[in-house]
C-alpha cells in the first residue's frame, strides 16, 4: 500500500526543519504533486511561508506561494501534524561543540518528537550530515522506545545525505544523485522508491553507515585539498616569485589526474568546516586517530590567523599600524553569491579585527547586517566617499556583484584572499598566496 502511495504521488511527505537543505528539499516534492508538511520550530519562518516568502536563496518566492496557496504546502510548529505524514526527513542543523564535539541535540529532540507520534508503516529518513551509527545507534532506539514500534518491521528507517550546494545554479536539486541506507532492505527499497520521485538517480547502499559515511567522505575530500593548497599558498609567499593562482591555473590544463582546489581566507559553510571533526570524535571511540584528516582541518582553522598577519605587513609596507586602521571587509558570505553566513570565515577575521583597528566596516550585496561576537553591524553602501575613508579593503567573497577594477581604482590599498582581482595589476593590490 505504501509502494502505491508513493507511485501514485498520494503520499504525504514530512520535513522537520525547513533550512538550506529541508526547504529546497519540499520544493523538489511540491513540484512532483506531492503534499508536503513542513514543520519548523522557528515561528518566524512558518509566518514567512505562509505568506509564501522565501528566506533561502536556492528557493524563490513563486516557487511556494502556489502551493501554500492550493493547500499542498502545509507549514506547522506542530509535531502532531507529523501523524499524517507518510514519510518524515529530518533536516535539522548538526553542529559541533566550542570543544569541537559533535553536538546532536536537535536530531535528538526531533527524533523524540517524532517517536511521540510514529504511527506503522511510516518511513523515517535522517538527512542531516552525521557520523557513522548515527541512524542506527542515536536516532532508531530513541524512536523504538517513544514509539513502541519496531524499526523494519513497524516503520521504516533510513538515512539518505544532503547533496546541497548553496548557490550552485549548475547541477539542480534533480541532477544531483540521491544515496540511501536503510536499516533493512525494504527499508532501502522504500526509501529509493521515494527519492526516486524527486532525482533521476538513486544509489542505494547496504547500510545507514556507509551512507552516512559517504556524506563525510565527500565533505573531508574537499576539506583536505583545500588545506594542501592552503598550504602551498603560504609556501609561495614564503618563497617569492609564485603566483598560486596561476599554479593552480597552469595545473588545471592537465585533462587526467588532477582537480583544481583554491586558497582562502578559511572555510565556511555548514558541511566541509564541520565534517573532520565529527569523524574523528567518532573514530576515537575505535581506537583511531584520523591525524591526517585532523591536520588538514587544523592548516584550514588558522587560515584566518594568517589573513590577519597579512593584513598587518601590507599596512606596514604603507606605513600604517594596525591599531590606527580603518578596514573595509568585502563580502561576508561564506561564498560567493549568496547570503549565507554559516561558519564564514570573514566573520572570524572581523571577530579578531574588531578590537584591534581603529574602524571596522563590511559592504555585502547579499547580507544586509550581520552580528560577531555580539555587536551588530550593517553592510555599508560601496561608494567611493566610503573607500576614500579606508586604509585597506579585503576581499573575502569574491561576489559577481563587485567591480572590482573600480574598487582597486578607487582604494589606497587592497588585500585579495580570493582571486577576485584577477588579471588586474595595480601597485595597491596586494593577494593571498603571492608575495609582493
């Protein structure tokens, strides 16, 4: 009966936390006639749905108010509303400690939550990035217990990654493949069969594990390149005369054995930051020591440190101290065109500048205000009045938005951590990863 539902598109979908990656994840099912219960436990977001407003940037207005509209989209602070579900994905924030441990207290309230409710025959699916035993030993004897069913045998339970890439309008949420482990095979089989609704390509694999490990796989793979020419970056302004940038343009016309990764100011995001950490907090229960993985996160972690003491000798070679700086941060996304501020590591820069120039200011087309260590601050309009007060600009989100032969035109001096000013040569610029 469940298979048909979801063939025939009868079956109502549950998505708990209507984020990043749980919102765009209820558009993909709305779009396939599918009626979906999102449920979130921030007021304020269910009172901007329903008025059919977007607060993600992978998902526009007229991409919900269709639905809010003819009652397909139905938005909740509710766990009850849950029983009528026939299938419920968990899509909460999984982050991590100040001592860097895994925290899942919202996996853990919402499985509770949801165990109150559990009825046969539902279909659980944990989407969020965690790691190894997670599904099998967190979340299934929370909703055992609650509910009093048994899983693979009452309900169904699986875990299947988020793929989200925020801002990346290349591959749409349908091109990008769905893996699933489910705790038993018809809870694999299940679980493909609904995913299969929404992408063209479902990899099921033999277990919640080796999907949750997949999801780490992948984040870790980046977080390490990433590090190496992180480090290689600060190799070539140690040494003099090379460009990484142009390095790493020189190495990409090799069409076999290589995959260009890029230098920055530091990691952001929800994911890649957070990943080597969770994996290794897990393999210490094993005995293991993930060195490698764990030296990679850490040459990422001090990337910000090192943007400051560039900082610091550029102004020197200007002859400005430190304290009497007036800094102007350009972009403060995690990335390049979007809005989200997750973990960015510009926030950190500011967060070690703030007390240490004499003025701070950001400009951000996409983040009108944002708050570091509990001072607000509010993007500042790019003129040329407000570079004509600046002593230096840094470039920590290189967004499309910027005319950035303007900006150097326009600044006494300007300090590029992403490559944004490429092809521009000017005796002001001054950029990560080279030496001048």
């Amino acid at each position: 009966m469940l298979e048909e539902k979801i063939r025939s598109k009868k079956a109502k979908i549950g998505i708990v936390g209507l984020g990043y990656v749980g919102l765009p994840l209820a558009v993909s099912f709305l779009k396939e006639g599918f009626v979906v219960i999102g449920l979130d436990i921030s007021k304020e977001r269910v009172k901007l749905l329903k008025k059919g407003k977007s607060y993600i940037d992978d998902v526009q207005d007229d991409e919900i108010k269709p639905f809010v509209k003819n009652g397909k989209f139905i938005l909740t602070t509710e766990y009850s509303k849950l029983k009528d579900a026939d299938a419920i994905n968990i899509c909460v924030p999984t982050p991590f400690t100040t001592t860097k441990d895994p925290d899942l207290k919202y996996v853990i309230d919402a499985s509770e939550r949801i165990g109150e409710v559990l009825k046969k025959e539902q279909i659980v699916i944990l989407k969020s990035t965690t790691y190894p035993e997670t599904t099998e030993k967190v979340v299934l004897p929370i909703l055992e217990k609650k509910s009093g069913l048994r899983a693979g045998k009452d309900f169904y339970l699986a875990f299947a990654p988020e793929r989200v890439d925020p801002g990346n309008k290349k591959f749409p949420p349908r091109t990008i493949p769905a893996v699933v482990g489910g705790y038993t095979k018809k809870c694999t089989k299940l679980t493909a069969l609904l995913y299969s609704q929404i992408v063209d390509r479902v990899v099921p694999v033999s277990n919640p594990r080796v999907a949750e490990m997949t999801k780490l796989l992948e984040n870790i793979f980046r977080n390490v390149n990433i590090a190496l020419v992180n480090e290689l970056a600060l190799l070539c302004e140690r040494m003099g005369g090379v460009d990484m940038w142009e390095v790493i343009e020189a190495a990409s016309t090799k069409p076999f054995g290589f995959m260009p990764f890029y230098p920055g100011p530091g990691l952001g995001g929800h994911c890649i930051p957070i990943d080597p950490y969770y994996l290794s907090w897990k393999a210490r229960e094993y005995d293991f020591h993930t060195s490698f993985i764990e030296l990679a996160a850490k040459v990422n972690e001090d990337m910000p440190y090192h943007v400051i003491q560039k900082l610091q000798d550029v102004l020197n070679k200007n002859g400005i101290v430190l304290k009497n700086a007036r800094v102007l941060i350009l972009g403060v996304s995690f990335k390049e065109n979007i809005s989200d501020t997750r973990n960015s590591p510009a926030l950190k820069i500011m967060s070690l500048l703030m007390y240490r120039v004499k003025k701070l200011v950001y400009n951000d087309p996409y983040v009108p205000s944002v708050s570091v260590d509990g001072k607000n601050f509010d993007s500042k309009k790019l003129t040329k009045q407000l570079l004509k007060g600046i002593d230096v600009v840094l470039i920590t989100a290189a967004h499309r938005d910027y005319d950035y032969r303007w900006i150097v035109k326009n600044s006494r001096i300007v300090l590029d951590t992403r490559n944004a000013t490429k092809n521009i040569r000017a005796k002001n610029l001054f950029k990560l990863g080279l030496r001048k």
